[in-house]
C-alpha cells in the first residue's frame, strides 16, 4: 500500500511510486490510425523524452476525448460470462460529436462504470477498441475508491462547490493519501492515452474536474501536444480555492492545457483571480479572445456554456406520444397546476429549499391549495456520506409534512419521485408542467431548463398536432447561482436560500399572462435551440485550433519538476544568448557599445537590498578597464542611488531616471537631457496619486526629481491592477495639456517628462560614439521591462540612419522569456551576470588601466 505520508510530488508526477493494489503487465493496445502508416511504440521508460520532434505517417486530424467514464454501457453476459456493451446515447461525450468535422475520427479514453476482473481487461480492451473506438482505463478499487469517492467528491466537489471542511465531519480534512489516490490514476488514463496517441496530429480534448493534472503527464511526454481541458462544474473566488493545500498544483497543471473552458464568464473570471494571486499571471483580451501568457504560450480562455442535444430531446416527445405518456399525465394532473423540479440527490441542488418555497407559497396564496402541485424527480445520488443522508431524510420529512398539513383525498402537493426514469418520462413530465424551478445552491451548468423549454416547444408532426400547434408558452424559476442562469434573461432569477422569495417567484411564474410566458418562451426557445450542443462543441474545437494554430513553428522544450513543469515556447527568431558566441563577436569587435538596465537584470527585483555586491563591481570595472568598451548603466533610478552604488566604477556612465540626468563618466557633471521644467505639473499629478494610495493598501509614491512613480507590487494584485487601470486614466485626463506622458509598468504607472526614454539614451551613446570615430561595431543592450523596449527598437532605427553600420554585431537582450522587441533573452539576473562575467575574462588585458584598485566596498 502506499504511504499515507507520501508527499514527494517529483515521483509522483514520474510515476515512482509504490502501486497501490494488484497490478501486472497488461499487454499494449495497438496505436489507432485511419490510413496506413507506422508509429513507433512509447515505451514507458521514455517518460522524459518530452519532445515530440519524429512526425507520424498519419496526416488526419483524430481528437481523442478522456473523461473518467466511457460513453458506454456494460452488461453482463448469459451465466455472468463475458460482457456486451452499446453506446449510452445520453452521454454528453457522444454527443459532443455532432459539431466536430464530419471527417475526424473520435477516440474515447475513460473507465467504466463496472469492475472488470483482471482476467477479462485484456479482451475488453480488444472489443472496446474495435467496435466503439474506446480505450478503457481500469483503475484498482483501492486507488478507485481513493480517487472518485475521495479526493473528487469529498475534496474537489465539496471546494468547487463553496463548502469548506470547518470540521471532520463537515466535508471531510484534507488528506495526502487521497491526493496520491488522485495523481495515481490521473498517470493510469495519461498510460492510456500515450498509448494509442500520434501526437502530430491528434487533439487531445479532456473534461472535468476528475482529471485536472492529466495536461502535466501528456506534456512532459508531448510538449507540442495539441489540448484542451472543458470544466463542467463551478471554479470557485479565489477566497475559496485557495484553501486548498494543493491549489497551485492543479492550476500548474491545468496550464499545460492549450485552452481552458468554463460555462460562465464567472467560472473564468474565479480562475484567472487565482492564477493572478498564486502565480503572478495576468490575462491579455484581445478581439474578442482571452488569452494568458505562460512561458511563451498563450493559453486560451474560453466561455461557452454546453447546450442540449435537441433531436434527442424531440425523438423522445415523439416516443412519449406515441406511447400517451403525455395524454396519461395530462389526465392524471387535470385541472391543475404542475410546478417541476428534476435534480440529482445532492446536497447542493436545493431540493429540500424548494419544497420549503412551496410550502410558504401554499401559505402565503392559499388560492392555490388544491390547486398546485409540484412533482419533484429526485435523480439517483452519485455520491455518498453523513450529509447525504442527513439530506435525504430532511427531504423526506419535508414532502411528507407539507402533504399532511395541505393534502386532502384526490390531491397531494407534493409528488416525490425518488427513483431513476427514463428520458421518455421526464419529457412527458416537461410537457404538462406550467413551470420549471431550480433552486440549486451552487451548480456548474444545469441542463434541466434546456430541456423543459425545448420540450415546451413539442414537435410539429405529434399525434396531438392539434394542440401542439398553437402558441407556445412556458416559465422558469431559477437560482441565481447555477451555470445557465445568465442565458435565460426571461426567468426569474432568486436567491434559493430566500424562501419566501422564491415562493413569490413560483406564485408570479404561474400566476402570468399568457402573452407574456409566450414572448419569454420564444426568446428562450431561439436561444436554446441555436446554442444546442453541437454548437458548443463545435465552437470550443473551432478555439482550440486556433489556439495550436503555431505549435509546430515555435520552438518548445519542458522545463521544471512535478507539477512545477511546463513548456517553455519561442519564436524560432527568439534564442537565448549563448555566452560561447557572444564572446568570440565580443573578442573580434574594435568598439563596443554595452548598455545595462539595472533592477531586474543586474539586480535580481526580489532583492531587498539593492546594493551591488563586489562581483558586480569587479565585473562593470573590469570590462570599463578595456579601453574598446564604452559601459552604461542605464535605469530609473534616481541619480544619487545611482552614483553612490556605483562609486567605485570611476568610467562608467550613467543613464539615472530612464535618461533624464546622464554622465559619461564620475569626473563629468550631470547633463539634463530632458527638456527644462519647473515641474508645476507634479502639483497635478501628486494629489491624484496621493488619493489613489491612500485607497489602496501596500501602495506607495516615489518621487524623483524629473518624475512620479506609483508602486503597487504589495497591493492586493487583483485591486491594485484594477487602480493602476484606473489611475493611468486619471492622469492622462488631468495631464493632458502638460508636457508629460504616463505609462505603466511592472506593478508602476510612471508620470515623467516628454521626450525622456532609454531609447533615446541609446540613441545619443550611438551617436557620440559615431561623432568620436569610434562607431559602434558590436552593441549589448539588456534590458528586463518595458522601458528597456525602448532600447531595443532603436537599435534598428540607428542602423537604418547610418548611426550603426550594417554589420555592427547587436546583441539586444531580455531577462526572461517573453514577448519582446530583444531577439535573444537569459533566464535571470544570474545569468547576465555569468555572461558578463565571461566577457570580462575575454577582455584584452593589454588595454586594462587599474580601476580594479578603486573598488571600495
């Protein structure tokens, strides 16, 4: 068994880890193809090899959908031998391939609903395969139990649905073994899919909350890999999720995904908080398209709520009728009013909150005792525990209360039905009820007004046609907290945990006109059976396409351990520097132009002390003793932070307040490069900041002599992202007449005078060096934020005017990889200080004055 006290997540996320249960070689499922072609196998040995670079011999496109069930049904032979197994026609899964392209093959991977004896795996497996193109994954009952009953019900589901383990017995403490339980088998369906994947030109697409760090195991083996991950139940506020011991795991994991789907633009928003919060990640919309940058990639937000399958839902009104299930409820009902309820037994749906609305609605209206009456349908629990029960028996109690005290002979308010029904029925229970109430506490989507309004809407061609045929109507009571509340603008919306509003509801859904229910059903009706489930697939394809659009022209390699890992990708003209050849261009130049930013790349941001240390003194004095070298430090600092750290660099230049106070070297004065002010403009500008600091906590002001900086790095990052927003409006209104401008930075809005920028300091070295007769033939320039792009876009305007010859070498460089102007980057501060290290060393020592004897820290 394994540990309970297991928590090495490196050999977890390897797959090193004791098994728990029985498990012995199962032979390999051959690899799928659709034209003739050979792939070789993946051993499993092969789990670091995560560059996918050999194409397969396959050029269709094939998606392959995991989930944790197959779309089938199982059935046990004659004599308990052998299996049979069809299609579940009520699968979301299989209906999902109505809006993928005619021509692309579906392959299924998940488990099944039955335990298979280990004896029988292998021949499953072969049949699965075969006939229904699905890859079973068989999961022990130890690591079963764990996993789904475990971690997924008892951690994930109660956290996603906003209920927090207060106590032991109110939804359970955390516990490792049932996280071990989940990464287990979450590796057991990645086994699965590795093996039958071509991982050109397959798309992987994986659904819900059961496998959230399957991206993490198929983008190590595959960092090209095309995929997508769909969430079908709530994402929870930041407040909420980050509770979790294991938040920032399974968001790591989630974004090795190519795009995320949520149903609600609220679901999106929960997450994009809390990689905002947990991971420093901020999100970029663009025409339309919400997209995070993560290493290079852009990972795709995408909101769609699912829909319905609307010829299903019509192919069981025609059954119903043909079978006069509807006429035998019309019947049974007759001369009253149906209210309906159809959830799954779970704590979360409201169900008992529902009854009790009823009963103050019975109250509150008396018109309606004798009259009304709601039929709950009551689905099959999925999960179990104490507050399970606990619900159940409020429920029954409640049921049985209400019809005592309103129930008389020929009629009971309450019709519970606690058992599985077909499709068939339930449509017939949609078709006679006059309205549908869902008053779920929390729920991911909810299908159950979907399919009452298509339902509402009949079919032409019914053998009650006569009926059928004339205006259509309908009415929803819904919670204001489930997924497909916000596409239903005609219901009415309630609070459920208000019950005397909810009762008003009902009693105002039942009580309205005709003419009205028919406009809201229209508008409904165009809506549902336009947004079907067809569309929802086909769209969400359709983006993540679009999002893998350049995956086999960029450059991608995996970086870090466990679920730390991820996929760095680059553009092919983006590199990092390579220290061998800058310093062999180095060694060969006549004269060199070098430009450092400072905080953020010689100087690493986290650092609370900024003070060079002597090994960056030792280095900028060893390349100024090179008499080839001209050297600047060029920073938004202030001048005399600048010329007190750098004391002992006697020939260095400084470029202070991103270029508005510069020298060549400590002998010279300061030269102000910007145009004269007296500055009056601070007296706009610093009252503004001053309101917006005083508003949000971990703010601060900086002020320089050429500029005003507002800092918001120890802000709440949401609030503080959302004021920069609102500050950098602000200023450009009250400043737009003074010879300012205001940008934003990282976690800065930076108010200076026009005409200021780094790239005009490059500009001028440039030019002074050219006018001198020492034209630059090699340039560094490095750089980590936006200022420092300044630098960088000139370089090219320089070589274009003649200030820099054609064949002047350029190295511009960006810490951290990026979008950037730079063409080559280095991971961090380390890094450049090792690259500048090596060219020091490769300085030409013949030229070298004794400046090393001037260092005095």
């Amino acid at each position: 068994m394994m540990s309970r006290s297991y928590t090495n997540l490196l050999d977890l996320a390897s797959g090193n880890f004791p098994v728990m249960g029985p498990v012995r070689e199962r032979k390999r499922l051959t690899r799928v193809m659709t034209v003739p072609g050979v792939v070789s196998e993946l051993d499993d040995d092969q789990a670091n090899s995560v560059n996918s670079d050999v194409h397969s011999s396959v050029n269709q496109d094939r998606i392959i959908i995991v989930a944790n069930q197959l779309p089938v049904k199982a059935k046990r032979g004659p004599d308990n031998k052998g299996w049979s197994f069809n299609w579940d026609d009520y699968s979301l899964l299989l209906q999902l391939k109505d809006g993928l392209p005619e021509e692309m093959e579906v392959l299924y991977v998940g488990s099944l609903k039955i335990d298979v004896d280990i004896n029988e795996q292998d021949e499953v497996s072969s049949v699965l395969l075969e006939k229904f193109k699905c890859v079973p994954a068989f999961l022990p009952p130890e690591i079963f139990n764990k996993f789904y009953h475990g971690f997924c019900k008892q951690h994930l589901w109660s956290l996603f649905h906003y209920m927090l383990p207060y106590s032991a017995n109110h939804g359970g403490r955390f516990d490792r073994s049932l996280w071990e339980a989940y990464v287990a088998a979450n590796k057991i369906f990645s086994q699965r899919v590795i093996e039958v994947i071509n991982p050109e030109d397959d798309y992987i697409w994986i659904h819900d909350y059961h496998l959230m760090v399957l991206p993490t195991f198929l983008r190590r083996r595959f960092n090209r890999l095309r995929m997508g991950f769909f969430l079908h139940s709530p994402f929870p506020s930041s407040e909420i999720y980050r509770t979790s011991p294991v938040r920032e795991e399974i968001l790591k994991a989630l974004l090795n995904s190519d795009l995320i789907g949520f149903h609600t633009f609220d679901y999106a928003r929960h997450f994009l908080s809390c990689c905002s919060r947990m991971l420093g990640l901020e999100y970029q919309s663009k025409r339309g398209y919400i997209g995070l940058e993560y290493y290079g990639r852009t990972i795709g937000i995408k909101i769609m709520p699912v829909g319905v399958h609307m010829e299903q839902i019509e192919s069981a009104l025609r059954v119903a009728d043909k079978e006069s299930r509807i006429h035998e409820f019309k019947q049974k009902f007759d001369g009253k009013t149906v209210l309906l309820g159809v959830d799954d037994m779970d704590v979360f749906k409201g169900v008992n909150l529902k009854l009790l609305a009823m009963e103050q609605m019975l109250k509150q209206h008396p018109k309606w005792q004798g009259r009304a009456v709601l039929v709950q349908i009551t689905n099959p629990a999925r999960g179990r525990g104490k507050d399970l029960k606990d619900t159940q028996a409020e429920i029954q109690a409640s049921c049985k209360r209400i019809n005592e005290m309103f129930g008389k002979p020929g009629y009971e308010p309450i019709v519970f039905i606690d058992r599985p029904i077909s499709l068939t029925e339930r449509v017939a229970y949609y078709t006679i009820a006059e309205c549908v109430v869902v008053t779920a506490v929390r729920d991911g989507m909810n299908l159950t007004p979907y399919e009452y309004i298509a339902c509402r809407q009949g079919v032409s061609e019914s053998a009650s046609s006569s009926e059928s045929n004339g205006p259509k109507k309908s009415m929803l009571v819904v919670s204001e907290f489930i997924g497909c509340s916000p596409s239903l603008s005609g219901a009415i919306r309630v609070n459920p945990w208000n019950c005397e509003a909810t009762a008003e509801a009902m009693n105002k859904a039942i009580s309205m006109a005709d003419a009205e229910t028919q406009l809201q059903h229209e508008k409904h009706y165009r809506y549902v059976s336009s947004h079907d489930v067809a569309f929802w697939s086909r769209s969400f394809f359709q983006d993540m396409e679009r999002t893998c659009k350049d995956h086999f022209r960029r450059r991608c390699w995996g970086i870090g351990l466990s679920f730390g890992f991820r996929v760095v990708a680059l553009d092919p003209n983006f590199r990092k520097l390579s220290i061998d050849h800058i310093e062999s261009v180095y060694v060969r130049s006549k004269n060199r132009a070098i430009l450092l930013d400072y905080d953020g790349t010689v100087m690493p941001q986290t650092s609370h002390n900024k003070t060079p240390n002597a090994e960056v003194i030792s280095i900028v004095n060893r390349l100024l003793g090179d008499t080839k070298n001209t050297v600047f430090v060029v920073s938004g600092r202030g001048k005399e932070s600048l010329d007190k750290w750098f004391s002992p660099c006697k020939k260095l230049g400084i470029a202070a307040e991103h270029g508005y106070f510069m020298r060549w070297s400590s002998d010279d004065k300061w030269e102000v490069c910007g145009p004269n002010s007296e500055f009056r403009w601070k007296q706009i500008a610093e009252p503004v900041m001053r309101l917006y600091t005083e508003a949000t906590d971990g703010s601060s002001i900086e002020t320089k002599e050429s500029a005003l900086v507002w800092h918001h790095r120890d802000a709440d990052p949401s609030f503080g992202s959302s004021q920069a927003k609102e500050m950098l409006d602000h200023l450009e209104s009250v400043l737009a007449n003074e010879p300012v401008t205001v940008k934003s930075g990282q976690f800065i809005i930076d108010v200076k005078p026009q005409g200021v920028s780094k790239g005009v300091v490059a500009e001028k070295v440039f030019t002074t060096m050219a006018e001198s007769g020492k034209q630059a033939d090699f340039v560094l320039c490095i750089g980590d934020d936006r200022s420092d792009e300044e630098m960088f876009e000139i370089i090219s305007s320089a070589i274009s005017s003649g200030i820099l010859s054609s064949n002047t070498s350029v190295f511009a460089c960006t810490v951290g990889q990026k979008p950037s102007k730079a063409k080559y980057y280095l991971d961090d501060p380390a890094e450049v200080i090792n690259m500048l290290e090596a060219l020091a060393d490769a300085s030409d020592p013949g030229s070298f004055t004794d400046t090393e004897s001037d260092i005095s820290l």
